[in-house]
C-alpha cells in the first residue's frame, strides 16, 4: 500500500493511461494476493477524472472517491500519511509531494465524507483491496494505491 514491498521496484513508473471502467473491467485475482504479481499491481497509472469526496481516514490516509463522468462509475484511491512511509518506499519524495500538492490546494479533509469535485490528474499504482464496502469502492477491489501524483485541473478554488 505505500510502495516499501520488496517488489516495489518492479513497478513500471511510465505512467500508462487508463479510465475507471478500464480499470473496473479487470478480473480479480482469485485470491488476492499477498504481493504483487498482476499488471494492476505492477504498472503507475494514469487517470484524469473528478474526486467526487475525499476523508481522513484515523490512521492518517486521504481516501479519495474518484469519479468517471461518462460512465458514471466510482473508483478509491488512497494518498498514504507521510509518518507511514519507509524509508524504503519507492520514490518516497514523489509520494509525499502528491499529498503535499493536494493539500495545498484542497485542503486536508476532516474525518468523515466531504464533498469536492474537483477534476484531476493523477497518477497512483494498482492494487486489489478485499475490502468493497467503502463508499465508491469497485466490484473487483481495483483502486490506485498509493496516489504518487496529483496535478490540479479545475476546482479546489482553481478555475
């Protein structure tokens, strides 16, 4: 979840464009895995979407609920708290500058659901949560974890 596996540099860091139905149209793996083996798991994505909500989870993680507006679809992301990385998170300063910049324009978020929408781009790596019951979380458990960049495009202030 915050790049420090020892798989991590695996990670192909091109950013490769995707959507959220693209992403929602992955299989699951059978049993999730306990370390990263898929394309998801081993490629940095690239989406330019809106963030429909976003909180501050307890252990200090940004949850962002991204939104696709052509399809109407939900997708999570997660922007990690810079206490919990290591320092053998890949390219941790890239990780804590996304957060940074979306702090400074968005503002932290308190602790329950706050709306947003403000369009994006981002770049985060793939990962298969187990967990579906978050708000805007996919079927197949597909979301982008961690965010390792953020560029503001409209809202927040902006535009």
């Amino acid at each position: 979840m915050t790049l420090s596996d020892a798989l991590a540099s695996k990670v192909n860091w091109t950013p490769a464009p995707t959507s959220i139905p693209a992403v929602a149209a992955l299989t699951m793996p059978h049993r999730y895995p306990s370390v990263r083996q898929t394309r998801f798991e081993l490629q940095r994505w690239e989406l330019t979407l809106v963030i429909e909500r976003y909180r501050l989870q307890s252990n200090g993680e940004i949850v962002l609920e991204l939104y696709d507006i052509p399809s109407s679809m939900y997708m999570n992301a997660y922007i990690p708290n810079p206490q919990c990385l290591t320092a053998d998170t890949r390219d941790r300063k890239a990780l804590v500058a996304a957060r940074r910049v979306f702090v400074r324009d968005c503002k932290l978020p308190p602790t329950y659901w706050w709306p947003l929408g403000a369009s994006v781009r981002m770049t985060g790596v793939g990962y298969w949560n187990p967990v579906k019951t978050t708000l805007g979380a996919l079927g197949n458990g597909a979301e982008l974890r961690p965010v390792t960049g953020f560029k503001l495009i409209n809202g927040c202030g902006l535009g």
